[in-house]
C-alpha cells in the first residue's frame, strides 16, 4: 500500500510546473483504484514506448564500443546519470518500413511499423491497414488488471489539412499504437484531457450519492446502446458491421471500467495541480507527459503506454535550442554542417526529456524496488538518418530491469538486418505475455537476459 | 462483380446484353458492366504489341526496368498488355513525359517524330476508350462517424448548444486531404469517453436552461416542448417531447421500438425518484451517445441477387446535402422535403441547395471543406521565424484565415463564379493585414471587403493565409507552392519523390545563392527534374510573396525573379501573369476543385469509375458559367451521391 505521505508528495512535485488555473481535486476515484497495489514481492512489469520523428544523427548516436565499456555519444550523454539502467540496442530494423514496391512514404512507413513490424498498406485512407501493435498485444492481455488498457499520448497532435506523406493517410504518421490491423490508436495530446481521465475532474466532485445514480444511469445508458447497436448490425453490410465494432469495442471497456470503479473504495483529500493546456515550452511539455505516464504506472492506472515526442515527419521548429528550420525539412540536410548540427541538437533536446523520464522512473520506488526496475521502455525511431531515409540500424534505447529479467549498462551490437520485431518477442515474455510472432519479427533476441 | 467481367469481355456481347437491358428500362446497365480497369480493348492490345512495346524497348526500358525503376518508374515488367494498358495514370504521365519533350533525356537516342507521333496518338486513343468504356458506380462510403466539426454544429442546431464540446475531442484522422472520410474516421474507447462526458453535459445544459426558472417560453425550447401535468400525463408528454428530437437527432422518423427504449429512461428516473424532467435529460444523454446519432447510418439493402445498388433514401439523401453544405443536420424544411418525397424533383432540389447556401450555416464550407482544401486549416500550426516575421503575431494569423473565409464565403453567398477563386479584383482585409498588404485606407479591426490590383493581390493564390502554409519557418519554398498549385488547383499532384533522392550537390551551388539558382540545380538532374520542372516554376511566379505572404521585390540582396516556363512551352511572369495562365485551362481547375468536392461530400478518395462523373460536372458547371451553386447542385444530382453501392454479404 503506498501510504498518504508518499501519495501527497509524489503528486504535488509533478503538477507544480504546470501553469495556468489551478483545480482542487478532493476526492479521486483513480487514487482509490491505485491503493489496492499487488503486494511488492510481484510487482507487474511496465512498458512504455516513446516515439521519436525523423530519425537522428546515427554517427552522434552509436557507441564506439559495444559490450558494457562504452562512451556515451553526445546524443546520450544525457542518459548518463542512467547509465546502467540502459541499453544501447544497435543494427535492429525494419524491413517492412522500405518502399518494398510503394514508392515514396517512408515517414508514414516508419512510424506505421515501428510498433507493428508490418508492411502497411500504400492508401490515403480506403483500406488502412498495418498490424496490431506490441504495445496492444500486451494491453489485450494485461489491460483487466488496471482501469486503462493503455495510455496514447503524443506532444504534436496531427496536421489539419493537406497531406502528411505521399499517398498515406495521416492516420498511419499520428499513431504509433494500432488497436488492430485496421484500427489505429489516435494519441491524446492535451496534458489536462490526460489527467481528467486518469484521475477524474472537478466536476465530479459529487456525493456519494449523486455519483451512484450517475453511474447507476451511464450503465443503462450503455445497455440501452449495446441494445440499438446489436439491432443496427442487422440492418449494415459487412464493411459498415466492421466500422460499428469499433463502437462496439469502445463501449465495452467503458463497461469493464465502471465495474473496476466499483471494486475500489474511494479515498480521501489529495490536491493536485493540472495545467490549463499544453504548456509552449517543448521540454515542460514533453516533461508533464511523461510525468503523466510515470504516474499512470506508480498508481497502476495502466502499465502500457505509447508516447510520440512528435508525429512522424514533424516540421516542428525547436527555437528552445535555437533551432529556427523546422525539424523534417532540415533533417534532409544533404550533408550540411549547420543543418546537422541543428538536428544533433534536436536529438540531445529529446534525449534529454527521456532522461528526465528514466530519471524520475528510477526514483519512484515501487515493491520491492524502483519504478525502473519492473518496466521496459523503447524509445527510438523508425528512421534511422532523416536525410537518407533507411530503416536498417535503427537508434534503440532499451531502459529497465523487467523484474530482474533484463541486464542493463550495455551497448549490445546486433546483426545489421535483425528484426527491430525480436525485441519485442522478449518484452512482451517479461510482461508475461508470450508471444510466438510479431510482424517480420524471427524470434526473440539473444543476450538481453538477465539469467 | 469479377465473374461478370470474364463473361463480358467480349465487347460485341456487351454491347448487345446493354442494349437489351436498356430496352427493359432496367437500372442495371452500369453495374453489369464493371469497372474497366483491367477490361482492355482488344485493338489498344493489339496497337500495345506492335507499335507501343517496341518503341519503349527502344526509347524508355533501359532505365524504367525493375531493377532500375529511374524516377520510381517501371515501364517494363508488367505481366501482360492488359495490365499494363489498365494502367492509365501511368499512361497519362508517359503521355505528357513524351508530349513536352522531357522524355527521353536529351543525352539518350531521340524517337522521330513520327514515331513519336504515332505513339501519343496511339496513347491519346486508348484514353478515350477506356474512359469511353468506363461507367459510373455509386462506390464503397463508409459509414461515417461525426467529426468533430460536424459534432459541434449538429448538437448546435440540434438543441441549441451554445458552447462547442467537441474541441475536447481528439483530433480526426484525414484521408484524401479531409476529415470526412468514413473508412478513416475512427472511434477508440477514449473519444467514446469524451462522448459521454459531452452527452452529460448537454442534457443538463438543455434541462437548466429549459426547466429554470428563467427558462424560455415553451414555444422557443428545443425539448422541454409540453408542460407535464402531473403523473397521469406523463407517458404521452414524454413522448411528445421525445419523439420531434429524436427524430433530428436521428435524421429519420425513429421507429416505435426506438422511442420506447429511449422513454423507457424516464421511467427508470422515475423509479429513482428524480423528476419527469430528469428523466428527458437521461433519455438526451443516450440519444446523444447511440450510433444512429453518432454515425451517419445508411443500411445496407438485403441482397439475394440481382443488382445491389439503390437510390439512398430521402432521410439519407437530406443528411448526405446537409452535412455536405452545413456540416450539420437537416433543418426543419429539409427534414420536411424528404418526407414528402421531395428531394426527388430536380425543381425543389435545387431550391432548397439555393436556400441552404444562402443560409449562413453555409459558411461550414468555408471553414471545413476550403480550410481542407486549400489547406488553410494548417494556420493554426503555421510557425514562422519570430526573428525574421517579427509582425506575424495571433491577431494577423487569425486576420489571414479570416481573410479567405470571408472571401469563399462571398463566393458562396453571392453564387459567384468559381474561376473566381483563381482571379478575383476583390478582397476582405481589416486595418493589420491591409497594412501587411502594404494598401492603404483600411482602419480597425473589424473586415471590410476591398478593390485590390490584381497583378499584386485577389484569388487565394495571394491570399496570406495560403501564401503562409506553403512557406518553411524562415524562407518561402517554391516547390511547396508549387506542389500546392498542382494538388489544389490543378488535380495534377507529381509522383512522390523516389525513395532514394540523390541529395542535390550542395557544393556546386553557392548557398548565399537565390534560392531559384539553388532549385536549378535540381532540373540540371535527370531523375529530379521530370517532376521539378512542372512544381518548380508554378512556385517562382509567387515569388513576390515572403513566407506570410507581405509582398517583396528583393530576396535578401536578390532582386526577385518571378518568371516561370512550364514544360509545355508557356511561359508567364508574375503572379497576374501565372493566374491568367492558370485561367487558360478553366476546365482543369474546374474538374480538380469538383474532385476535392465529391470526396469531401462523399467521404471517400475518387476511383477512375468516377471519371464520367466528373466529366459531367465540369461540363455543366461550364454551361452554367461557372456558377458556384452549378457545382454544388451537380454534385447532389450525380450519382454517387445519389446512390449508394450494396454490399453483399459473403465478400
């Protein structure tokens, strides 16, 4: 159980940064769900993955040494207080992000795969289709044990108009997390919305009593329209059926949500402090997002989640750092130095939000150890250099111990054309879902064991 | 459909099997044909093998082979004629590629004449056959979920809901450049939370307005319609107050079964010892959160056999025209029309599309459809260099996209000619962005519509808004600009660019350079400039413009140089110069803003059977003198709009 103390301490440090109007949440139904941790001695594993756009600057990336006698490269130097929590995976790929035949698109391939390890179909928008991803592998498997399957955040919600990559639909660079082969899972981008729904809102701050009729009220509303629903498959065809699944889906873990509700006691009087909307500095952002997955975990809200530092093909300009071009134009840098320069700062910038989130993962104890212990956490891109395009030695950090599962402070060189899919493999076995294949993958990767 | 078209390949049958269906009035001439796709004439194949084949062996296969597939472009290996000739956008791209002389490159064994001759009248012919033989299909729409726009404006109209509880949702994912494409469309477990929470906070919104004590007079509520008299009454006033909302909410009249389970909440309030009127608000909230309100449902006809395709209903027909023009529910007298059968009469179809653009919900066009399709929606993440831009602040971004909603409105509103949009001698501009214009006499903040010279400003081309989201953050981009001009006005996008771009040697070009002399070095390169020589140029007549659109003369210590030579020979100087070079092809504009109006209005990307239609609607519109309401109305009336393709069950 994680006493009041503890609780008030870790909530208040997160939310102060916020600015903007402050709300008092006194009574959180989240909180409540959290206090009924499993005892410490099992501690489930976590796993997060964090998305980076357009590649890097791999020369600036990749260790000299391999083995765990390394130098961090200016690119991860940031990570160095993590040091040991970390691995640098290297020559991991995607096969299934190159043209194979569709032309251009690589940045709509990238991230449509990165998760999925599947070749996604060339469409601006008549037949999308990817593969379901790891992260809702694991959610489908774990997602009744926490009151959220799973967690899509991103930091650039998608472009509004136009087109995002030749010929793909903006669905496929938005999303990193796919629910199915054909359904993606939209990230939330507004940090507010985030914690509304993981910790409640200030509207509802209601009595006990109130707050039963309600619930009492959302259940028949649902049984009224899983009802008309079943009654509306019968009058559809076959694609419109598959559309309306999604509806289908949707409601039922609603359902399964109202019931955990029910099995949790409410708890008492914790203030936090929620940021109106997205804060404009790009670090207090990226940081309050990850802060909002840190805490997602420590509370047990969730133990999946997927975060897009940005969307796939951003052009967003870092002036933090004093990069005025925006971040896809200049990654085609064509072997300019001050255009690689500005993208190598643009790699440490993100490096250093991650660290941040590594950081704080370390600190927060958790059972018998820390945060960081009993998670996995990916960070990469599914573009290794911005200006060649290729997918082959892909940048890969692999952070955490899984539970004591994986062994960490090495540079582990791989094959150059290894499935980036095989990590995957042997997350998905730490988080207790074995699983015999995923997109391209051709079995679990050697030498990340701990035993 | 694919058994068909073995059967049918025969031309001669076909022909015959038509005319008999014609003769007995029978409806299923157009699907009983199927699409012409891979339904090659046997002359073209015949014309394929002598005449086309060995002249690319000659000319084209030794770099457009798999292996080498220069510019992204196989000409070789397709499996037979008929694939190959089926091909058509790729024919098309061969057509132009040989017409203007860009193919082969100058280095390589020229083709004669007539050799050359031979073949582009030979390409020429087979396109006009195959479209000849193509017939028009209603196509596959998805069901389509409210977007976010369109959430807003129907609980709007719906109930009159002042606030907008959409901009809480997530954003919608866009394909084909818009946010109404069913298939695309989704609905995760979070967004179905988010409608919810809305539908909650609807109901109670309705009911404190409606039932307190400042609340409206009865015949000014959108529910609470019919005082309850005590107990008694209560079944009937609920289903008086019920059934009208439903039935808008719905875009149908609901069924018995429907309304029952929907007044079965009132009871269940009751039980819970709530008010009658509590009851409503729980009957709104699950009105508000079922799939017949969420999605646009139109059901698909029980097949046994025979033709699948129908005519949608006159609900579906109304909701189809609404959401289109409005982005919203029928109204009243739409709802009424298709109930009475209306809609069916050519007469009252159009009056009612003259009524509804005349409405100013019409402005849902400029805001959702335009700000797609010119892309102008992109404003709100536009994010020029602070340093460089320093006037580019909130209140002018917001003036820009203001400016060209105000100016399609009027086009709109005023049923104006559509080749308006390219050269118009009229804009609206308040004080800050008529000073950004550098034109004088305009003061306040609030909009005033303004004569402008067109050789500097009128038509969207000019326009900051569009001027600004085809600019990166520091410099304006000719090829942006240009890339924009040939998707959103020309309906003629390049080819992505092939995976492996060979990165321009930066070495021979100075990079203090203009940047026109930098972008010529892309058309000294073979693979680059069979594309680069179409953007490139559309992009250099806008070069007066900086990247938020302020008119200049100098790049930096560069005068501009604002000419441009198209591959076909044209040539223009300057913006007025480019937009009258634009105008001299009224027909492609035409044709590329109806195809960017009939997938946003269908919510789904085009197919090469839709080809007939758009040739129909570019000719009436043109008869019609370019009337923005002859678009809309040829665009309700054809008929993919009008009908909707049947999905047999085992598919």
């Amino acid at each position: 159980m994680i006493s009041f103390t503890q609780k008030r301490t870790l909530d208040r440090r997160t939310f102060l940064r916020g600015v903007g109007a402050a709300v008092a949440l006194p009574t959180l139904d989240a909180m409540a769900s959290a206090l009924p941790r499993p005892s410490a001695s099992v501690s489930p594993v976590r796993m997060a993955f964090v998305y980076i756009p357009n590649g890097v600057i791999i020369e600036d990336w990749t260790p000299a040494a391999d083995g765990t006698d390394f130098a961090l490269p200016h690119i991860l130097e940031p990570l160095g207080p993590s040091r040991d929590s970390i691995n640098i995976l290297t020559g991991l790929s995607h096969h299934n992000a190159q043209a194979l035949g569709d032309g251009g698109g690589d940045h709509a391939r990238a991230s449509a795969v990165f998760l999925t390890g599947v070749h996604p179909v060339k469409t601006d928008g008549a037949n999308i289709r990817a593969g379901i991803s790891v992260d809702q592998i694991a959610a489908q498997h774990l997602g009744h044990h926490t009151r959220f399957a799973s967690l899509e955040l991103t930091c650039e919600p998608g472009k509004l108009a136009g087109n995002c990559d030749s010929g793909y639909s903006c669905a496929y660079s938005n999303s990193i997390s796919w629910r199915s082969e054909t359904t993606p899972n939209p990230p939330e981008g507004n940090p507010r919305a985030v914690f509304e729904r993981l910790f409640g809102s200030a509207s509802e701050n209601l009595d006990p009593a109130t707050r039963a009729k309600r619930e009492k009220y959302r259940g028949s509303i649902l049984d009224f329209v899983l009802e008309d629903t079943k009654k509306l498959q019968n009058t559809l065809g076959p694609t419109d059926r598959r559309k309306l699944d999604e509806y289908l889906y949707a409601v039922r873990m609603i359902e399964r949500r109202i019931e955990s509700n029910e099995k949790f006691a409410a708890s008492e009087g914790v203030e936090l402090e929620v940021p109106e909307s997205a804060p404009k500095d790009y670090a207090e952002y990226a940081r309050l997002m990850f802060d909002l997955q840190a805490l997602a975990f420590q509370t047990d809200q969730t133990r999946i989640a997927t975060f897009m530092m940005a969307m796939e093909g951003s052009n967003r300009a870092y002036r933090e750092v004093g990069v005025d071009g925006g971040h896809h134009g200049i990654s085609h840098h064509q072997g300019d130095e001050a255009k690689i320069a500005d993208i190598r700062k643009i790699n440490r910038y993100h490096m250093e939000q991650f660290a941040y989130f590594i950081e704080r993962l370390k600190k927060t104890e958790d059972g018998d150890g820390s945060l960081l212990d009993h998670s996995l956490v990916v960070y990469g891109s599914g573009i290794s250099d911005g200006n060649r395009h290729n997918h082959n030695n892909l940048p890969v950090i692999l952070a955490g111990g899984a539970c004591g599962n994986v062994k960490s402070g090495r540079h582990i060189k791989y094959e150059d054309e290894t499935p980036m899919a095989n990590l995957y493999l042997n997350m998905l076995e730490h988080a207790g879902v074995p699983t015999q294949a995923l997109g391209d993958s051709t079995g679990k990767l050697n030498y990340l064991s701990a035993v | 459909m694919q058994h068909h078209q073995h059967i049918l390949r025969n031309k001669p049958f076909r022909l015959c099997l038509t005319a008999l269906l014609l003769v007995a009035g029978c409806e299923t001439v157009k699907d009983a044909e199927g699409p012409a796709g891979g339904d090659a004439i046997p002359e073209s194949v015949t014309a394929y093998n002598e005449l086309l084949q060995p002249f690319m062996n000659q000319y084209c296969y030794s770099c457009h082979n798999v292996d080498d597939m220069k510019g992204g472009v196989d000409l070789e290996s397709f499996e037979t004629p008929e694939i190959a000739l089926g091909n058509m956008a790729l024919w098309e791209r061969v057509e132009e590629m040989l017409r203007t002389g860009q193919m082969p490159p100058e280095r390589r064994p020229q083709p004669s004449a007539e050799e050359l001759e031979k073949v582009l009248a030979f390409i020429a012919s087979h396109q006009e056959a195959t479209r000849k033989a193509i017939k028009s299909e209603p196509g596959q729409i998805t069901m389509r979920r409210l977007n976010r726009a369109e959430y807003n404006n129907t609980v709007r109209d719906l109930l009159g809901v002042a606030f907008t509880p959409a901009d809480d949702f997530p954003p919608d994912d866009s394909g084909y450049g818009f946010d109404t494409i069913g298939s695309v469309l989704t609905l995760s477990p979070m967004l179905m939370e988010k409608y919810l929470t809305a539908a909650e906070r609807i109901a109670h919104d309705v009911y404190t307005r409606e039932t307190g004590t400042e609340s409206k007079e009865v015949s000014r509520r959108y529910v609470f319609t019919c005082e309850h008299e005590g107990k008694a009454h209560m079944a009937s006033c609920a289903q008086r107050v019920l059934a009208p909302v439903v039935r808008r909410a719905y875009r149908r009249t609901p069924t018995r079964e429907e309304m029952n389970a929907l007044l079965h909440f009132v009871q269940l309030a009751r039980d819970n010892e709530d008010t009658f009127e509590q009851g409503i608000e729980v009957a709104l909230q699950a009105m508000l959160v079922s799939p017949q309100f969420l999605y646009r449902v139109e059901e698909n006809p029980k097949l046994r056999f025979g033709n699948p395709d129908r005519r949608v209903n006159d609900f579906e027909l109304a909701s189809r025209i609404s959401y289109f023009l409005w982005s919203s529910m029928p109204d009243d007298a739409l709802l009424r029309a298709a109930e009475q059968g209306q809609l069916q009469n050519p007469r009252t179809l159009r009056l009612q599309i003259a009524r509804m653009l005349r409405d100013e919900k019409s402005i849902a066009m400029a805001e959702h459809f335009a700000g797609q399709w010119l892309e102008f929606r992109n404003m709100a993440v536009a994010d020029p260099d602070p340093k460089l831009f320093p006037t580019f602040d909130k209140p002018l971004r917001e003036a820009m996209e203001k400016e060209t909603i105000l100016f399609y409105e009027s086009i709109v509103r005023e049923d104006r000619s559509v080749l308006d949009f390219i050269d118009a001698d009229y804009t609206y501009l308040n004080a800050s962005l008529a000073n950004h214009y550098g034109i004088d006499g305009v003061t306040g903040e609030n909009f005033q519509r303004v004569t402008v010279d067109r050789a500097q400003r009128g038509g969207v081309l000019t326009q900051a808004s569009i001027l600004t989201v085809t600019s990166y953050p520091t410099r304006t981009s000719p090829v942006l600009r240009g890339v924009w001009i040939l998707h959103n006005i020309l309906a003629a996008p390049p080819p992505p660019p092939p995976p492996d771009v060979p990165a321009l040697e930066s070495a021979k070009v100075d990079q203090s350079a203009p940047m026109r002399a930098r972008l010529e070095e892309h058309r000294s390169n073979e693979s680059c400039a069979s594309c680069h020589a179409r953007i490139d140029p559309l992009g250099f007549g806008l070069e007066n413009f900086d990247a938020v659109g302020a008119w200049r003369t100098t790049d930096g210590d560069h005068p501009i140089d604002n000419s441009g030579t198209l591959p076909d020979g044209r040539s223009f100087t300057g913006v007025a110069e480019l937009k009258s070079t634009l105008l001299e092809r009224k027909d492609e504009f035409v044709r590329c803003l109806a195809e960017k109006m009939l997938v946003y209005g269908l919510g789904r990307g085009l197919e090469p059977f839709d080809e007939p239609v758009l040739d129909e609607i570019v000719a009436q519109v043109a008869r019609n003198d370019y009337r923005y309401s002859a678009l809309v109305y040829e665009i309700v009336r054809s008929l993919p709009f009008q009908k909707r393709r049947g999905e047999p069950e085992k598919s």
